[in-house]
C-alpha cells in the first residue's frame, strides 16, 4: 500500500533536548569536566545593568565561540545554524543569533 509522508509535517511530538544528545556525545564530557561558571562574574563590570541594548548572555556567547574554535566553525552565521542548544542552555524555541534588535517602547 502506498503511504505519504505529507501529512507528518502536522504531527506534534514530545521531545525533549536531552535527548536529542547522544549520552557519548563530546560535548556532554566536555559539559561534566570543565566548570564554565566563573565567566559571568569575570565580565560583569564590562556590562551596564541600567543603561544601553539587552545583551547576549556571556556564558552563551563564550559557549558559542568555545563550539566555534573545538569544531572549526569560522562564520557566525554557521555556527548559530549549528549551535548546540543543550551545550548553551537554551531551549527548542530560544532564538540563537547575536543580531538582537530593540523592542518599541
């Protein structure tokens, strides 16, 4: 019998990021061993909290700059078409771009 494929496109599925990540996958090691968590505090005093554009979070941009060098990424628009979101903490419907615009006031 003949099936379609067509109408697969209108199905919802439950997934989560986790899984989507292969358990031997080089960024989970690299994830469980080195502590990203010192980057915040070491460029705070470089961002303003009451004044200016919203900001990429650091430890993203550092991420993404860190998967950019370990995997030979050189575009920017490569690397946010390849950005791993579980590595960055983001979600499935997180935007990945650095081109953040102004919301109307």
């Amino acid at each position: 019998m003949f099936h379609s494929r067509k109408d697969r496109q209108n199905e919802i599925e439950m997934v989560t990021i986790e899984e989507l990540v292969p358990e031997d996958h080089l960024l989970r090691k690299i994830e469980q061993y080195i502590d990203f968590s010192f980057i915040p505090e070491k460029v705070r005093s470089y961002y303003s909290e009451d004044n200016g554009r919203p900001s990429l979070d650091p430890l993203v941009l550092f991420k993404m700059m860190f998967i950019g060098y370990f995997f030979g990424i050189r575009s920017e628009r490569e690397l946010e078409r390849q950005a791993y979101r579980w590595f960055l903490g983001l979600n499935l419907t997180d935007p990945v771009s650095f081109d953040y615009q102004l919301e109307p006031t």
